[in-house]
C-alpha cells in the first residue's frame, strides 16, 4: 500500500460526522430584516413610488441619473425605474437626455 493510499481519506471526516452548526440569533435577525425589506419593496405602489422621486428631484436640483442608477437609490424594479421616469418625462416635470433624466 502506498503512502498515498494510506493518508487519502485522513483529513476528510466522513458524511456522518459533519458538523451542524446551530442557526444563531445575529442570523435569525438578519434573515428577518431581509425578509421585511423585500417586503418594504414589494408593498411600495407605483403612486408612492412617483411621490418619492418627484420629492427627490425637486430637493436635489442637479439630480441627474439614469434609470439602472434611480433604481438602484430607490431600491425598485428596473421596469418600475424606467416606467415612473418616463412618466415624469411626458408630464414634463423631468426632461430625457438619452438615457439621462433630469428635472427641466
């Protein structure tokens, strides 16, 4: 037999003694902060969600983003992000440079 052969299953426990760690509080809390964020985001309308970048465009007036940045500082959908600032932009409260958007 070689030294090989000899030392290969020896650092490996086997299947049945894997460790299980217990699941811990921090864990538990992060999992249900998790959990009520996507939640926060699911139950946001599309109304609120007009309210708050209209809000956020008339405090910040430099505010230029694309639709991939605003959904990304509102935490929304890409889709949602491209459908409210193309609304915006028909009623005339933001203008549409390409693929920028910004308050006229």
């Amino acid at each position: 037999m070689s030294i090989k052969a000899t030392f290969e299953g020896a650092f490996s426990p086997p299947p049945s003694r894997r460790i299980q760690r217990p699941v811990t509080r921090a864990a538990e809390a992060l999992a249900d902060s998790q959990m009520l964020r996507d939640r926060r985001r699911a139950s946001k309308t599309r109304d609120e969600t007009r309210s708050r970048i209209r809000a956020d465009y008339l405090e910040l007036p430099g505010l230029v983003l694309t639709a991939a940045q605003a959904a990304r500082l509102w935490a929304i959908d890409h889709a949602l992000a491209v459908d409210v600032l193309d609304e915006l932009a028909a009623s005339g409260f933001l203008r549409c440079d390409g693929d920028h958007y910004a308050r006229r």
